[in-house]
C-alpha cells in the first residue's frame, strides 16, 4: 500500500500484526482488519491520509514513554526549561521538528509543536490572545468551519461570543459579509480556515479586514497545510498572527497539532499549551512530526502536493460534466462537496451504499443545509489519500462513474 512513496529498504513492516497477536489476538486482529479496509477500500475522507512507514516507526518509537512536560532550553519565549531529567536528547529533537517546520512554511514565526490535535491546538491559540467572553468572527460548521470555529456544542461556542460571516448563493466565502461583520461587531478576533471549502482563501483581504477593524487574524489550515507548504495555495504566514494546523491530513504526517504565531505571542503561545491545556507532550509524535517535516521538504512532496490537486479538478469535473451539483461550480483545492439537496436520500444514506461497494467518504453538511448534522444533504469527496496511493486522473474518473452508479440506484428507489 505505501510503496508509492516510500523507500524500499524500509525494515519498518506496518503490516507485521503477530508481535500484537501473539500478547492481544483479538486486538491484533482488529487492527489487521482495519489494515486490509484501507487497503481495499477506496479511501476519500478528505481529513485523511496515508503516512509513511517512517513516520509509523517514529510514532511507534522509545520516545513515547518519555515523560518531558516543559520546553526545550533554547526556545525564544521565555518558557524554558523541562520538569523531568533524561531530556536532552528530547530537547534536541523538539528543537529540530521546530526548525524543520519552520523551514517547511519558510517563516520565522514561533512555532510550538506539542499540541496533541488540531482542536487543542486551535484552542490553546484562541487562549493566547483571547479572554473568554471575547467576539470571534469565523465560518459556520455549516458553511464548511470546523466544529473549533464556534460550534455551540464544542468549547469554541460556549466559552467565547461567536459570529459567523456567511458564503454567498453559489457557495462562496462572502467577503463583503466579512467586512460588514467586522465592522460591526469589531471582533478580538477573525478566523479564516475550513474543513470543507473548496475553493481558495483569500488571507490577504482578510488581513486587510481584521487590520482594518483592530482585530488578531488566525488561519486554520489543517486541510490545506499540505497544499500551503507546496506552493499550491496561498500562504497565510506573514499575513496572520497565529496559524493553526493538523499533521496528518494533506501533511501526511502523524495525528497532531501544531501552532505558529508571530514572534510577539511565543510566551503566551507556549503557556496556553503547556501548561494551560496540556501535561506531558506526546515526543514520539513530536518525532514523526519532525519526519513528516522533513519528508515535506523532499522535492517529491510537491509532485505530490500538485497532483492531489490536479486529481480533485478532474475527479470534481466528471461530476459536474455527468449534471451532478457541486457546491461552488469546482475545486481549487483538495476537495470538494457534492450537493444532494434535490433527493430524497441524504448524505448518509449515500455513504453507508458506498461503504457497502467499498468507497469510503464522509456525510457532510451544504450551506443553507435543511437536514441534520446526522443525515445532510452533502458528501465531502477529497483526494489526498489516494493520490498517495499513485491514483491518478483517469483513476478518479472511474471511481465517479462507480459514485454515480450508487447515486441512480438510491435515487430509483
Ligand atoms: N473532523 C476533521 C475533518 O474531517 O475535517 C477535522 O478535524
């Protein structure tokens, strides 16, 4: 399964489950099982992804025992430091994943490596610079948010005043609504980042805007991150104050977070981590983090990079040329929505048919979406995992024509 981007002299074997057997049959049975779904599956989940055997090996290292809650010594914010002896070898590898990142985005920024998710991440930048009761404006869970851009169910809707700027009729980003919203409600703060948007984000005006309004700009890239260090996106550094970001979507990295903020919030970046919302960091993450770091480094990463994107504009274009309606007309990115809104079925209903014939995608809401989180009238279709399985155009285009086959069959019911 990995052979499209690994080396060959890998020892590491991701599919070696009798070590696991021999202690916990039925758990190493489970995860066998689980190994061979995503082997044979079509996999489309547009948050997921397929790391290498490095990365595995780095996550399934010695490091994660190692109990080293604080800071490497060298760290610009004032935090240094940890509360554990044995560390210094720890502190070296922090110290690199940092380096390394930084030199993924080409920025200066301060980048903290710890956070376990990108929720924690996201709400460890929110407390950096935000007193509860602070305004936020961001985009809904609906119109493609994240559940952490003020979800009244998550912490994000309960512990600060949330606003939420809207997308237009054809499903775009509203940037005049942004304006006007921050004009009026005058935010601490404007959120720019999706977990189900399509097309490309324009962090330059939203800068303008938040500038404009004396409000703190954060982007939430954890779709994009991989697109963003390949060039295939626009990047946010330079433009927001604090970026936020998963490991292992687009990144195909390990599952994680990380934070980056202007230099100025580095202590209040850190302390809002550790110890405000984490105990001891996760360093054999924080290992494959700095692996994933270095494997985006690698020229290969943006043959990658370019060809999930080139991949959803024609997966995406099959689609709209067979009549289906896809929620703003096409994809800039590694993604995109289809909207089931003129048929009985829901989205649901089409991912369980889907799961039977071995095609995985999520549910997911549209905007001015009338059914339930639980049912919606949508489904996210992204292309990072099988892209690095070596899927290329005309292998989505097959897969939309067996889509569409599943799609005529709920609708003939
Ligand atoms: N829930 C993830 C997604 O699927 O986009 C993001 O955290």
């Amino acid at each position: 399964m990995f052979d499209k981007f690994n080396n060959d002299d890998s020892s590491y074997n991701v599919d070696n489950f009798e070590l696991i057997k021999k202690t916990a049959p039925e758990v190493g049975k489970m995860i066998e099982k689980e190994y061979n779904r995503q082997c044979n599956n079509v996999e489309l989940i547009a948050s997921e992804n397929y790391c290498s055997e490095a990365v595995l090996a780095a996550n399934g290292s010695c490091l994660c025992w190692k109990y080293a809650e604080g800071y490497p010594y060298e760290r610009t914010s004032g935090n240094k430091g940890r509360y554990y002896g044995g560390t210094e070898f720890i502190d070296e590898m922090e110290e690199y994943c940092c380096d390394k990142w930084r030199e993924v985005f080409n920025t200066d920024y301060h980048v903290n490596v710890q956070p376990h998710s990108g929720s924690q991440a996201n709400f460890s930048a929110y407390k950096s610079i935000l007193k509860t009761g602070d305004t936020i404006l961001s985009m809904s869970l609906n119109n493609g948010g994240h559940l952490t851009h003020g979800s009244s169910v998550n912490f994000s809707g309960n512990l600060y005043d949330m606003h939420f700027y809207e997308v237009d009729d054809n499903g775009f980003i509203d940037m005049e609504d942004v304006r006007r919203k921050a004009e009026e409600l005058k935010p601490k703060l404007i959120l720019a980042g999706a977990s189900a948007y399509s097309r490309t984000i324009d962090f330059p005006k939203f800068a303008e805007i938040a500038k404009s309004v004396g409000a703190y700009f954060m982007v939430d890239i954890a779709h994009i991150a991989g697109l963003v260090a390949a060039g295939e996106h626009i990047s946010p550094f330079g433009y927001a104050d604090l970026i936020t970001t998963t490991t292992h979507k687009t990144l195909r990295g390990p599952r994680g977070g990380l934070i980056f903020g202007r230099q100025e919030l580095a202590k209040k970046i850190d302390s809002a981590v550790f110890p405000y919302a984490q105990g001891g960091p996760l360093e054999h993450i924080i290992a494959a983090k700095a692996v994933c770091a270095v494997e985006a480094l690698d020229p290969s990463f943006k043959v990658y990079q370019h060809q999930v994107v080139v991949n959803c504009k024609a997966f995406c274009k099959e689609f709209i040329d067979m009549g289906y309606n896809v929620i703003t007309g096409g994809t800039d990115n590694h993604l995109f929505l289809l909207d089931l809104s003129e048929y009985e079925f829901t989205g649901q209903d089409l991912q369980n048919k889907l799961d039977e014939v071995g095609i995985t995608l999520n549910k997911n809401s549209v905007p001015n979406e009338k059914r339930s989180p639980m049912k919606t009238s949508g489904v996210r279709i992204g292309t990072a995992p099988m892209t690095s399985r070596g899927y290329m155009e005309e292998d989505f285009i097959e897969v939309a024509h067996r889509i569409d086959v599943v799609i005529k069959e709920l609708a003939s019911k």
